[in-house]
C-alpha cells in the first residue's frame, strides 16, 4: 500500500514537472500582448533561443536558414526578429514597408520614403542620392535591435520588415499603424532569389545550382518563406483591415507606377495636393524612383549597404516582369504555377505569368 502511494506521488510530481518544462518553454517560444507581465529578454537570449531552432543551411549564402514560427529566416536575423516582438512598441504613425525578400522591396522603399519626405527634400536633395532605398529606411530586425531606434515625434515614420504578418510585434497589429505590402509573381520571385544568394556567397562556397534551389523553394524553405503563406497572410490580413493594410502587386505597380505612387500616398496619409499634381511631383517621383534611374547612381554603382556589408549593385539585376522564362523550363514552370493555385485557391488571389 505504502509502496504504491509512494509511486502515485512520483509519478504526479514527475507530471508536474512536466508541465512546468512544457509552460517555460511555450513562454520562451511563444510571442505576448503587451499587457502580459514578461520578463525582459535580451538581445543574448534571443541568440539562445535561436540556437536551439531546427536549420538548413542549404542555400549556402547567409549561413543557416532557422525555422521559426512556422517560417525560414537567416539566424542573425531572426534575433533581432525576437528582439523585436517583444519590445517593439508601434505607434499611430508608424508605417511598415513588407514583403517577402526579392520582390521589389528595394523599389518600394525608394518609392514610398519619396512620398513621404517630399516636403523635405527634390531629386537634387534626397538622401537617395547618397544612400542605397535600404539605408534610408530602417530595417526592424537589424535596426532596431542593434541601434535602438524608435519612432519619435517628428521623425521619419517608415520602417521596414520582412516578417510574416502573423509573426510581426503585437503592437503593430493591435495599433492603428499602417503596413504597405508589396508582392511578386512567384516564378519571377524565386529567378530573382536564385541570383541574389548567388551573388552574396562571397566565393567562401560552391552556389547552388537552379535546380537545387528550385526543390527548396517548391518546399518552402527559402528566406521568411514558405513564399505562398508569407504573401497569403498578408492578403488575408488585407481583406480583414483594408484601412490598415495596403496590399500591392510588383506586376500591377509596374504596370501604372503613377497610379499606385498617387494611391500609396493617400493610404499613408500623405496626399498629394492638387498643386503638386499639377506640377508633376508624381511623374517626378516615379522618374527618379525608376529601376533605370536607381541603378544608375554612382551610390549604387560603387557603395555598399550598411545593413549587411554588400555591394548596393547587388540589390539591382534587372527588374523585369517575365524574366523567369529566361531560366526555368516548362516543367518547372508549370510546377510552381499548380503549387501556387493550390496554395492561394479560394482566397481570391491569383497571378498572371507575363
């Protein structure tokens, strides 16, 4: 009897124990609303967290690929990442320049710190001139990390993230800030993924062939991918809170570039006047924000990006609808054009191939 009621008692301290582990670890991995009392974590903590996750390293440009919150992210990314859902703290004003990598991020910050910096700086003047669009524009899971940067009043409201919408900080989906979120037909995604993480291996490691990265991509595992469920939960996001989130294509902003400059500007709350119309300071912003303009600057020709150390030419290939053809076969093609419709089907989202 004794012997028995001794056992019950292990095995129900050993249950318990358990379920401590299990709620530590939840805490650990788990993001909280602003209101939960949490202990601070540190930029050392989120580089332990880190170094527990499962990772790939088989894109071979920026180390291991960890896998968190059900998405890819280079580690020295996904810590400030962490970092930053749990301390940063979004404001009214605030606006988020998204996307997933490699599907004009480079273009719509250029186009949207244009917009609203207007007022103070012409095409003689802007920072752009001096600055790759990635340096003028902080970048949430480096900046705000590192530099401790955060939005004050009078200062420039953009910051910029590649976090999927259901792994941004609390305060930005709570807060009435406004995201701006651009994508891109996947094959032409994936062609422009393809050559950048070529050209960031730095000749420490063979690259990867097309079509090894192509079986990664088709599976999910490339940079805050899987792409499909990045670019869905924004949509998704978008059709819940069209106030809030303003949802682009790449192909449809080529195609009118001054219609969506005009109609970003209003979303972010910075209108153009009908003075300004009449002046051409639309036409002006899309002239000097184009792909031919930007990769012209000496700046980009010869600087480097702060970010990460990179040659700003990198950033800059060709930015052509329909370039994929170039490089994928048929096959692929139509591999990744069923993968898409079976991934956005009755979401009422869809790409047509150029």
């Amino acid at each position: 009897m004794i012997t028995g009621l001794i056992f019950i008692f292990l095995i129900g301290s050993f249950v318990t124990s358990l379920c401590i582990f299990v709620a530590v670890m939840e805490s650990k991995f788990s993001r909280t609303s602003n209101e939960e009392e949490v202990s601070p974590i540190t930029l050392e903590t989120c580089r332990d967290i880190v170094s527990t996750l499962p990772r790939e390293n088989n894109w071979r440009a920026f180390g291991d690929l960890c896998f968190y919150q059900d998405f890819f992210c280079y580690s020295y990314l996904l810590e400030g990442a962490i970092f930053a859902q749990n301390h940063y703290q979004a404001q009214p004003s605030d606006i988020l320049i998204c996307g997933v990598p490699k599907s004009g991020n480079t273009w719509l910050k250029a186009l949207t710190f244009s917009i609203v910096t207007r007022t103070q700086f012409d095409n003689t003047t802007t920072p752009l001139l001096t600055k790759n669009p990635h340096n003028c524009i902080p970048f949430m899971e480096i900046d705000f990390s590192r530099k401790g940067i955060k939005t004050t009043p009078g200062s420039l409201p953009l910051i910029s993230t590649h976090l999927p919408y259901t792994s941004l900080p609390i305060s930005i989906i709570d807060s009435a800030c406004k995201i701006v979120y651009m994508c891109r037909e996947p094959k032409d995604s994936f062609v422009s993924l393809w050559h950048y993480a070529r050209k960031l291996k730095g000749g420490l490691q063979e690259p990867m062939s097309l079509g090894e990265t192509f079986e990664l991509f088709c599976k999910g595992v490339s940079d805050y991918g899987p792409y499909w469920d990045h670019i869905l939960g924004y949509w998704k996001a978008s059709l819940e809170k069209p106030e809030k989130i303003l949802f682009l294509k790449y192909e449809d902003v080529i195609k009118d570039t001054p219609f969506y400059v005009e109609r970003m500007a209003e979303f972010m709350g910075y209108p153009f006047s009908p003075e300004e119309e009449k002046e051409g300071k639309i036409q002006d912003i899309v002239e000097f924000c184009s792909f031919e303009n930007l990769s012209n600057l000496e700046v980009i020709k010869t600087g480097s990006s702060a970010h990460i150390g990179i040659e700003n030419k990198i950033f800059f290939r060709k930015g052509k609808v329909g370039d994929w053809k170039n490089y994928l076969t048929t096959e692929m093609a139509e591999r990744l054009d069923k993968i898409t419709k079976q991934k956005l089907s009755g979401y009422g989202l869809s790409f047509h191939s150029a």
